[in-house]
C-alpha cells in the first residue's frame, strides 16, 4: 500500500504533469507527498561550485508545485530542494531516505539519437529505484 511519495520536479510542463499524477494518487490513497526539486550542482571542479538555480528560483519552482498538488486534491504536500551533481541518483538516494514507497515523475518527449545521447532521468529512475516508479506523460 502507498503512504510516502516522491515527486521530482524541475518545474518544467512535463514534470508538473507529473506532479498532478502524483496528487491524484496521493489523494486516492491519502499518502504523503514530497515534492522535490534536484537542483544539480555544476562546476567545482578548478572553479567554484554553482548550483543549476539560485535558492530563490528552486524555491519558486517548488511553490508552484505545491499550488499544483493542492490543487489536485492532495493534502498532506512536502517540499525540498536536493542539491546534487546528478539527478536521476539523487531522486533514488532521496526515495529511499524518506522511505518513499512510490516514486512518481513526469518525463519529456525526447525520441530517436536525441534520446539515445541525452538519456532519460526517467528511465533510470525506473530501471534502478527499490520501490515502484510511475512515469506520466
């Protein structure tokens, strides 16, 4: 039975698709739900370390999608920003340190050589996560 959820946004149109998905659900089963933003750390390697979005942005990124979750019926909504230097990882490593049961997450409309070069944060996040994983489009 799903009690804890885990949403990953970037607060894209396909991952708020997502984000409705995962409200829905959490409403249906009256789960908690948390709402995460990966915000991916860049550089630091011979210069400094800088964050994808600055504090500001993840943080507006995350309201509206929490606007959007209790919108959609949910009512026990959580968010947090995740810094890390990849994302699909950080969105297992997070599932699995809240004890999320369900991790649901909205993915884009690569195909073909795009999708073969750049991967899919989604597809990973299926392939590797230990608990169930929905993929809404």
């Amino acid at each position: 039975m799903t009690k804890k959820i885990l949403c990953p946004t970037d607060g894209s149109d396909h991952a708020m698709v997502g984000v409705v998905k995962a409200a829905e659900l959490a409403k249906l089963t009256g789960s908690h739900l948390t709402i995460c933003a990966i915000n991916l750390a860049l550089g630091g390697v011979r210069g400094p370390l800088i964050n994808q979005w600055p504090d500001e942005e993840a943080e507006a990124i995350l309201k509206k999608a929490e606007a959007e979750a209790k919108a959609a019926g949910a009512n026990d909504v959580g968010t947090v920003a995740v810094v890390s230097r990849t994302a699909g990882p950080a969105i297992i490593a997070y599932a699995e340190e809240i004890g999320a049961d369900h991790i649901v997450m909205g993915t884009g409309d690569k195909r073909g050589v795009k999708r073969l070069v750049l991967g899919s944060v989604a597809a990973e996040v299926a392939g590797q996560a230990g608990c169930t994983v929905t993929v809404a489009r």
